[in-house]
C-alpha cells in the first residue's frame, strides 16, 4: 500500500483529544519569521507578506458518524499569520493541515511552499479541462484516457509556461 503525504487548509474545527484544532493553535511553537511572496490575484496587489510560521501536532478525533467513532488520527499543524499587514489589506492567515514533518525550520518553509504551489496545480488542471477539453473526450477505455491525458499533460505546461514567460519577460 502506497502512503500518500497530503497538504490540505483548515477548514473546519475539528474535534482534538485536547479540545479543539482552535484551541491548540495557540499552543503551536513559533519556527521561523519569514518574508512570503503573495501574488497579484484580481483586486489584490502583489505584495510581499512578513508572517510568522507556528507549527505542532494535534490527534484529530473521527466524526461521531464514522464506522469506528473513538479512533483518532494524528496531523500535524502549520499556522502561518501575517504580521503588521499594510492598511485595508486583510492578513494573511492560514492553518494548513499535513502528514508531512515540520520538526524544523525548513520543514514548515516546505509545507508552505508546496501550500503556495497550490495555485500553479489548479492552473495546470484548469489547461487540461478548459484548454485541451479533456472532459469532453470521448474516449472508451482506460488506455486511450491514459494516452490522451500524456499528451494534453504536456499541452497544460506549455500554456501554463506561455503564461508564465508573458508575464516575466
């Protein structure tokens, strides 16, 4: 069985053995103070945000409609919070969730980074659905899927590149 790693944004506060995820963010130990990079997306400006990245490990309690209610599962936490956002800018403030280790400094810095590399990621599924129209395929079999997805795959990089060099000349 293949464990896969996962890097995921609180969404909801779920139930710890402690109490909360809430309430154990404030526990959470600080790792590094760190310039972000927040790029231009709509009416927000590019900017540079100085954050503070906490990080620690909580056991997440299943829901109490799951087959095994008194299981938990253990995550840990990487909070990062923006410190003195410029007037009118809301902070930056996100609790990410992860299998991933965050013992150090550049664990958590990695956390993050894979966290940002989230918007690149949709755009390049956002190439194979609406640039290539892979959905609207119509394919008969797994192999001819899986051929069609090898091509169009690179297809998505190449826009996605097209975009990336049009904007950094």
């Amino acid at each position: 069985k293949a464990e896969q790693g996962f890097v995921i944004r609180w969404a909801k506060n779920r139930k710890t053995v402690e109490g909360c995820i809430a309430d154990e963010i404030k526990q959470a130990e600080i790792k590094v103070y760190s310039p972000i990079k927040i790029p231009r997306n709509g009416q927000r400006k590019k900017r540079q945000a100085k954050v503070v990245i906490k990080s620690c490990s909580v056991q997440i309690k299943a829901p109490k409609t799951a087959k095994c209610p008194d299981e938990t599962m253990s995550v840990n936490l990487v909070v990062v919070e923006e410190i003195n956002p410029p007037e009118k800018v809301e902070p930056l403030y996100w609790v990410l969730l992860t299998s991933e280790p965050i013992n150090t400094e550049k664990d958590c810095l990695i956390i993050v980074g894979y966290y940002k590399a989230r918007w690149t990621v949709e755009d390049f599924h956002k190439g194979l659905k609406t640039g290539c129209r892979l959905e609207n395929r119509q394919l008969s079999t797994k192999e001819q899927l899986e051929k069609l997805l090898g091509l169009f795959s690179v297809m998505a990089f190449q826009l996605l590149l097209l975009r990336f060099l049009s904007r950094n000349p």
